[in-house]
C-alpha cells in the first residue's frame, strides 16, 4: 500500500545527525512524517526532485535585530525573514534592544508580537531584555514565553532616555539570580565598558578616528575581562549563560573550561569573524563596521581551529541593519557610522563555502553549529533542529555546486549592503521549507511571507 504524504524530497544528500545519506524525505501536515530510500508515492503527492544536493535541516538564527516596533524602516520582520528564508533560515530569535520601546517589560513584548504576527515568512522567538531598572518585570517577560534575557556589559549606542542601556554590575548579578531562579537564560555582550570606554575616550581627544582606532579601542582584553567577570557571577548565581558574538578564541576557552567545571554556558560565533578579518574593515569601510570587531587574520584561524575543535556551541549571524546613509554618508567618520553587519541571508552559504568547500569540514559539523545545537540549547529539539520523524519539515535545500557571485539586488533586506557583496560562493540555497511550506525557491524568490508563528518558551522548553 501507498503511504500519503503532502510533499516528498526525493534522491537528495540528507544531512542527518553526524552522516549524510541520500534518503527520500516524506512530509504530511508539515511533519517529516518518513525517511527512506524510493518512498512510494501517490497520485495527490508533490515532489521536489533533490538530485545531486544536500537537504539540510533548517537554520536557527539566534541572534537577529529587526527593529519593530515602530523602526521597521531600519529593517522589519517582513524584510527580515524574507532574508532569512532566502539563505536556508527556518526559526530566528529577534533582539530586544533595537525597536522602540525596547522589550524590557511585558507591554514592549506584547507590541513587539503585534508587529510580527502575520509578517513573518517564518517561525520565531522573541528575546526579554536585561536593563538597569527592570528587575521586576522578568518574571511577567518570562511567563509570556520569551527565549530569554539579553544584556550588554558595554554602551549599546542609541539615543534617548527608552533606549537599551548596559547593565551595572549589581544589576547584572541580582538579575542573573533572578534568572536563575526563574530557570531562565541570560544572553551576554561581552564587552568591559570600562575599558572600551576610557580608550574611546582617549582616540576621540586625540583626533583618532580610523577602522584600526575603532579596533584598537575594543580590544580583545575587553572581551576576556567581561566573560571572566560573567563567568564568576554565574558560578556563584547558578544562571545559565550565553554568550554571544565571541570573536576571540582565547574566549571561547574561557567559557569551555568554564563548561568543563560543571557551569551551564555556550558559546556564539558569527560568519563575519570567520569569514572577514580587521584588513576588511579598512578595505571596505563602515559596512563591516561590528562591535566586537573583527579580528586579525591570526585570530580568524583560530577561531577555526575551535570551532573544528567543538569548543564552539553555534553560529548566529548578528544582522543589525541601518538606512545606509548610516553607513556611508559622505564624510562621516568611521566611529559615528552605525556599528552592525548585514548578513542574516548568507550566513548558511558563507558557512558551507568557507567551513566545507574551503577546508574540507564535515557538512554534518556545519548543520550541527546552525540547527541542531541551537535547537537544544534553546529547548525547541523537540520541534526544530534535525532531520527526524516527527519533527517540523523545515529544511534547506543546497547545491553546493551552483556558485554564483553575490549582488545587491539577490538581497531582500530593506538595505541592501553587506560585506558580502561581491564575493563568488561556491553554493546556493535552492530551495527553503518551514513546517512543509516551501518559503522560498531560487527560481520564484520567497513564495510565502506570512505564515511564521511564535514559538514561546518556558523554564527552556518550548510551551507553544
């Protein structure tokens, strides 16, 4: 007899857990409902023909900035997650600091779900914030189903008395008890505002204003200083840490250590630290203007060898878009420039086209750092993550034999740089499934922009 199955993938490369099989994949009411070799089909069943390209489970981008509410024009969640599902992602997690009100207590949290619902072509989970002043309102954020809580040790920027602050360090550690005990996660940039701030200061009085001043003034001591200081509050708080765009590999052993004496921490990378390093920024300018910023070339293949090590816990791409004259006006100097990379929509390419074509990588290690260990540290392995029955049909096709050089008119963001403009890809997203959807195809561009749901979670699993 038979089987019925909505849509089936047949004949492609499967990237499952730590192999890759050529495997047909049957999907029924937007579950992977089998996995086998010639599944047999009937008369009403779709087919996508999978032939000589990898199928692999979606990506879970953890850390995205989409603005809304009420700065969509910087870049919103229908831009956003068209981008997104253009490059192969299936869940993102939006950022709480850059819409206005930021999501620091439960009335910003509810604008911020009225501003994604029916405008995302994908699923997604919603961040709570951390800031001076809000320790009374984490409980209501964490009943309603937030990821978890964001904080900066350093000045995120932005203006105004409503805009996301830094934490003070009392703030930080009576908010990471508090976390804890709410069986919360706390998501961390780290970087020590008391030093990027003096060396700041001084590069200003000085007249130093270059991509290599920037750099200088947020040195790799400034990231060390401010896990090493994070990683003692957690050990005596008992708070589940993450630490977000790790750019140093010094860093990553930190919290890996810290992970071998028992602390329940994980660590994020982003492409643009693997894939750019600190020439980048002087070569092509603001554009690939980030805090942290990027790093020596000597640092870049370090980070590498950690991530080849699994001392990395998942790759996020950090998209936090601008208007462009933010980033290149005419005469404005490279610390007034907007601090933030556009990238969301290549980080699946960029890793497959550095990590397994340019050093020979396994695929399965690539889709282990963009879905499976992100699902899990995120309590969504239930749903999300691999390519196993019974979870949601989000999956990416790739073919890794479609290079093409990337222009700005292949991007869906609302601003259309990147960094990555210009480079020649060794691969490409051909086609993008959320819970059985197709998204997006390369052919017909996102097909489907507003059927992604909130998932809400709780005590790090997922309530809905």
């Amino acid at each position: 007899m038979k089987n019925s199955y909505d849509l089936v993938i047949k004949n492609g490369n499967v990237v499952l857990s730590g192999e890759v099989v050529r495997l047909d994949i049957g999907i029924l009411e937007g579950k992977i409902a089998a996995l086998g070799e010639n599944l047999s089909l009937t008369s009403d069943s779709n087919v996508i023909d999978a032939e000589g390209q990898y199928v692999l489970p979606g990506m879970i981008d953890m850390h995205v900035h989409f603005n809304e509410p009420t700065m969509g024009h910087w870049e919103g969640f229908r831009s956003g997650s068209a981008a997104l599902a253009a490059g192969g992602c299936t869940t993102y997690a939006d950022m709480p600091l850059n819409g206005n009100p930021p999501t620091v207590n439960e009335a910003a949290l509810k604008l911020k779900a009225e501003a994604a619902y029916g405008n995302s072509a994908i699923d997604y989970v919603l961040w709570g914030g951390l800031v001076p002043g809000n320790l009374d309102d984490l409980e209501a954020l964490a009943a309603a189903g937030v990821t978890g809580f964001k904080a900066f040790l350093s000045n995120p920027g932005g203006e105004g008395e409503g805009r996301f602050r830094e934490v003070d360090d009392n703030t930080l550690y009576q908010g990471m008890k508090k976390i804890a005990a709410l069986g919360g996660i706390l998501a961390l940039h780290a970087e020590s505002e008391d030093i990027t701030a003096v060396l700041s200061a001084d590069a200003e009085r000085e007249g130093r204003n270059t991509a290599g001043d920037f750099a200088a003034c947020r040195p790799p001591e400034a990231e060390l200083e401010a896990v090493a200081r994070a990683l003692l509050y957690s050990e005596r708080t008992g708070c589940r840490l993450h630490f977000v765009h790790i750019s140093t590999a010094a860093a990553i052993e930190m919290i890996h250590s810290a992970k071998l004496r028992g602390l329940d921490v994980s660590a994020e990378t982003c492409p643009h630290y693997l894939l750019l390093n600190e020439t980048h920024m002087e070569s092509l300018g603001p554009v690939a203007k980030c805090a942290p910023p990027l790093r020596s070339e000597e640092e870049r293949e370090k980070l590498w060898k950690v991530l080849s090590e699994g001392k990395i816990d998942l790759v996020a791409s950090d998209h936090s878009p601008c208007p462009t004259e933010l980033k290149l006006k005419e005469g404005l100097s490279f610390f007034e420039a907007w601090g933030g990379i556009s990238g969301a929509q290549s980080s699946l390419e960029l890793m497959f086209h550095e990590g397994v074509a340019v050093r020979g990588l396994p695929v399965t290690l690539i889709a282990k750092l963009l879905a499976e260990l992100p699902a899990k540290r995120f309590g969504m392995q239930d749903r999300k993550g691999s390519i196993t029955v019974g979870l949601d049909a989000d999956l990416v096709l790739l073919d890794p034999n479609r290079s093409y050089r990337l222009e700005p008119e292949d991007l869906f963001y609302r601003h259309k740089h990147s960094p990555y403009i210009g480079l020649t890809l060794s691969c490409e997203v051909t086609a993008t499934l959320c819970r059985g959807n197709i998204v997006y195809t390369a052919e017909d561009g996102v097909v489907s922009g507003d059927g992604g749901q909130w998932l809400q979670i709780k005590e790090g699993q997922l309530i809905r």
